[in-house]
C-alpha cells in the first residue's frame, strides 16, 4: 500500500503481480493484524487515484491475493488459479478428505476461462504452451505487452470515468441474476 501510494503521488501506474498462496489462518495472523491489512488494502487502493492493473501470475490465494487485486484490470495468465480458498483447504473443509482436492478444484471454478465467464477477471494473459516458468522470456513480453497495452487504454479515460468504471467493476462482484 505504501509503494501504490507513491506511485500515485508520481502518478505512475501500478503492476501488481499475484502470486501467493491462502493466507495462514492462525491465531497469529489474527495478532498480528493479517485482516485488517487486507481490509485496508481493499478500501485504499479502490480509491487511489493512479492506473492499478493486477495480474494473477500464479496461485491468487485468499485475502492476501484480493488484497493486491483491486484496480483498474484483473487478468490472470492462462495457466494460473485465483480464489478465495486453496483447493487443499476446500477439500479439508467440505469433505474432510484431502483425495478429493480435484473434487474441489473443478467445483471452485478457480481457472482463468471460468472466471472470465463469470465476469470476475477482465482478461486472460495467454503464456508459453510449456508454462511461464519453462519459457520466462516469452511469459514476461506477453505480461508486457498487456499491461502496457492496459494502460494505453485506461490513460485514454478522464479520472472520473476510470474511478467510475473501477467502482462499477467492483460493485459488480457477487452479483446474480
């Protein structure tokens, strides 16, 4: 949140790179604050007032991936996963059976083509058909190339129309007709 706020005051768009697994659900975290960061994160960054593209690019796992996942563009990388719960801690809760992990994965709808259907991403970052991590170049100018494709467009938007947009966009999640 520090570093977003700074880059708003030098009115720099923000990349965030989501890559983190749940959050620890411990007590400690609880001490330590943990939901009170990601609150803070979710109200602060929805109002800043600079361009804010985050892009899943691994595992979006729990508050901490929602936490950077606020702004103006959500996409993921065609082989990455983003919810609210690792499939792992599904399958213990629902089923308390740590076999039914693929159970629980194709009932989240944790890929980039369910959530794009959904709505909740607005876009899917195609990687290397080996995966990002065999071919980091590749993976690296797609990621590029979208991001500042991205902000070309948002730059072309008055700040109120893209605060706008950003509002509708997340006032739309968890709506169902």
């Amino acid at each position: 949140l520090r570093a977003a706020k700074i880059a708003e005051k030098f009115n720099l768009p923000i990349l965030f790179l989501v890559d983190t697994p749940g959050a620890y659900p411990g007590i400690e975290a609880e001490e330590r604050s943990q939901s009170e960061a990601i609150a803070r994160n979710l109200y602060e960054l929805s109002d800043l007032n600079t361009i804010i593209i985050s892009v899943v690019i691994g595992e979006g796992g729990s508050g901490g991936a929602l936490a950077i996942s606020v702004g103006d563009k959500l996409a993921m990388m065609r082989y990455s996963v983003y919810s609210v719960i690792s499939p792992e801690g599904c399958a213990s809760i629902l089923w308390k059976d740590q076999e039914k992990v693929e159970t629980a994965t194709n009932a989240l709808k944790i890929t980039p083509a369910d959530l794009k259907e959904y709505g909740l991403i607005d876009d899917m970052v195609e990687e290397p058909l080996i995966g990002a991590h065999r071919n980091k170049e590749e993976a690296i100018k797609a990621l590029g190339d979208y991001f500042l494709n991205q902000v070309k467009e948002l730059k072309e938007l008055s700040l109120e129309e893209r605060k706008e947009q950003r509002y509708k966009r997340l006032m739309s999640l968890g709506s169902f007709a």
